[in-house]
C-alpha cells in the first residue's frame, strides 16, 4: 500500500464504520421487490485519477433528476454529510459535488459518472445515494440492506504526481468596496491537479498573529501550470480575468478577513492537513505597493528581490511574461 493509501485508510474506516449511513430514522428494512443499490465502483485506496464512477442496482431506475444532480453525487470524503442533507432536501449540493456528466446505462440499472476534470490524487471520494432517488416505476430505491435512507460509496484516488501550489500575485489595495476586488493569484507548478477545498489561507496580522479563513470547494481543480484566483464570495469580477480561470472562495464578505493596505502582504496557504505548502511575502520581504504585489520568480522563494509591484492594475490569473527560467508569472 502506498503511503498516501496508509494515511487515507483510517479515514476510510472511519466513513464507513462511524456509519455515514447510519442517519436518524432508517426505519425497518422494506420488503421486496423494492429495487436495491447493487454495488458501485470503484473501490479500495488507489482509484486513477480519470476513472468514471458508476452505481449498479438490481432493477432499472428513473432518468428524472439525475442530470440536476438532485439525487446522487460525488464529493470529498469531508463534505459527505452536508451533500448528504442536501440531497435529502431535494437539493443539488452545487460546487459541494464533483462537476461533471451523469448518464444511465445497461438499461437503466447503473448510473455512470464522468467527472468533467480529474479527481485531485492521494484523496478520499464518498459516492451519495440519496432516498429521493425512484426506479422506473415510481418507488423508493433502498439500499443494499433494504432501507431507505442516504447511502455512501467509497474509494480513494492514487497519489499520482503532486501538485505544487506558488501563491504569485496579490492585491490588497482596491478601490471601494475592497471586498470586492482583494484577490490572491496561485500557480500550480507541480505535475497533478491542485484542490485547495479545505485548504486554509493565512494572514499576519498588525499585532503578529495569524488569521484566515478556509476554502470552500471550487467547480474544478487547478490543472498544472494553471493560474487560479482565492478571493472571497463578496468578489464582483472588477477585473478582467482570462476566461476559464479557476476560482476559489475563502471567506464570505472579506478575503482571509479583509487584506490590509497599510503594510506589505504577507500570506500562507496551508493544506488540510495544516502542512505550509506556499507562502507570499514571509518575514516581511514583500513590498506595499499601490495595487498588487508579484513574484517575480514563480521558482523561487520569498527572498525580497523576488517581489514587485505590478505595472498598472495587475493581471489576476494571468501570465505576465516569461522568466529566464522559462515560468510564466
């Protein structure tokens, strides 16, 4: 098993024993011929990173609201409950679950699931069933046990070649409201795709200590050597952004609590597991500037030589030029 695999298998065991499934009111098994989920793929610790998803039941089940995304879905191990009340609510959990297609085959008895982007590697996926969820003739699908209630699939993605994530640009001077236009420019420079959803984006604040918020799921991962945005939900697109660009939320009216203009930025970006992963600006080596901030370098480090301030109004999720190096920054 890899090491990757022997870090998720505990949290494997835990969805499953903790029993994801086992929500208030299961209510006894009904009897048959109700149609049952029949097994789901893939499974176990290293799932490719592109492999299509399916569920399999023993009778085939209806199209209506599939497509929406109101009855099954798949998502990271750590959002399974709240997609979970979603789907019980007859909600679509929206960024919350893995965009992508979703198709019935072999008649109906399994739903496939394509993922537009490949899953983000070394990563436990929980598939979700919910009871909303009718066969072709109108009843309740049940679980394997016969009980009607929301169901978990899982398995786990193969390590693969990791992301690497370079924080390369940031603006905490806009014009008003600041909310709205404060944003901090990532780079994926490693060789998988990059998911900040859990990840947790830092600041030092005037008195020393840090403060952040924690990233909400995005439509996508960032690809390798793509430019994504972390900005918060109060964004307003004041700026013009190359189309596709990736864009996750952290913090709902402000970015990590608001980035002061008064001193230079200084930014973590750590992963879920609270290991430092980036950084802008450590001990104080990046510049205040008019408007946004950049490194210079994406390869290098925080060195203060390796900061500028950007010409004009800066170029959020865009390349600027190419280094001697050959990074685009």
């Amino acid at each position: 098993m890899s090491r990757t695999g022997s870090r998720l298998a505990p949290l494997l065991g835990l969805i499953l024993g903790a029993g994801l499934a086992e929500l208030p009111g299961c209510g006894p098994a009904a009897p048959a011929p109700h149609t049952r989920i029949a097994g789901w793929s893939p499974q176990g610790l290293d799932a490719p990173l592109d492999v299509p998803v399916t569920v399999d039941f023993t009778a085939p089940i209806a199209a209506d609201g599939l497509a929406d995304g109101r009855h099954v879905a798949l998502c990271r191990a750590a959002d399974a409950r709240a997609v979970a009340r979603a789907l019980e609510a007859g909600e679509a959990p929206g960024l919350l679950a893995v965009q992508g297609a979703v198709s019935l085959t072999e008649g109906g008895r399994r739903i496939l699931l394509r993922p537009r982007l490949p899953l983000a590697g070394g990563s436990a996926w929980v598939l979700v069933v919910a009871p909303t969820l009718r066969d072709a003739d109108g009843r309740p699908v049940l679980d394997p046990e016969g009980h009607r209630r929301s169901w978990f699939g899982t398995f786990s993605t193969v390590a693969g070649p990791p992301p690497r994530p370079v924080l390369t640009e940031v603006r905490a001077v806009a014009m008003t409201p600041q909310a709205g236009g404060e944003y901090v420019e990532v780079l994926n420079l490693g060789g998988g795709p990059l998911d900040l959803s859990g990840w947790r984006l830092e600041k030092r604040t005037s008195s020393g200590l840090l403060a952040g918020c924690t990233v909400a799921a995005a439509a996508a991962p960032l690809l390798p050597g793509d430019f994504g945005l972390l900005t918060s939900a109060a964004w307003d697109g004041r700026y013009l952004v190359p189309d596709g660009t990736v864009r996750f939320t952290c913090g709902a009216a402000t970015l990590a609590g608001g980035l002061a203009d008064d001193r230079p930025p200084e930014l973590r970006l750590l992963d879920w597991t609270g290991a430092l992963l980036a950084s802008f600006g450590a001990d104080g080596s990046a510049p205040r500037c008019p408007a946004a901030v950049e490194r210079i370098d994406p390869a290098a480090g925080d060195e203060p030589d390796n900061f500028g301030c950007a010409l004009e109004e800066g170029s959020p999720g865009a390349c600027n030029s190419v280094t001697p190096a050959g990074w685009c920054r």
